[in-house]
C-alpha cells in the first residue's frame, strides 16, 4: 500500500504526468509514458532505468 498523499505528489520523471497504484503488482504507472516504476519495501524506485514498459495489452487496459 502507498500512502494517497504520497501518490499526490510523485509524477513521472519522464513526462510529469500523475502516476497510478497498480497494488497486484506494486508498481506506479504512467500512462503517458507507458513505464511502471517498482515499489520495493514500500519505497517507490522512481528511476527511468529500473522501470519496465507497460505491454501493449497492459496500455490497453488503463
């Protein structure tokens, strides 16, 4: 669980743009970017290099 005012503040360091709670896979996910940012005991890694690209099905999905 991340904390809602936490969510508020972070964005994307690509884009800027806000970021979603994916809970099932504890990941902060950009739309506009199309990146998931992991979460690893409870700290979000928001770095472009340890993110992973949403797949096609994923982007449709959101």
């Amino acid at each position: 669980m991340i904390d809602q005012k936490l969510l508020s503040i972070l964005v994307c360091p690509v884009t800027k743009a806000p970021l979603e709670y994916d809970k099932e896979n504890q990941e902060l996910v950009c739309k506009a970017s199309g990146l998931a940012y992991p979460i690893r005991d409870g700290i979000p890694v928001m770095l472009e290099t340890q993110a992973r690209h949403l797949t096609e099905e994923e982007k449709q999905k959101r």
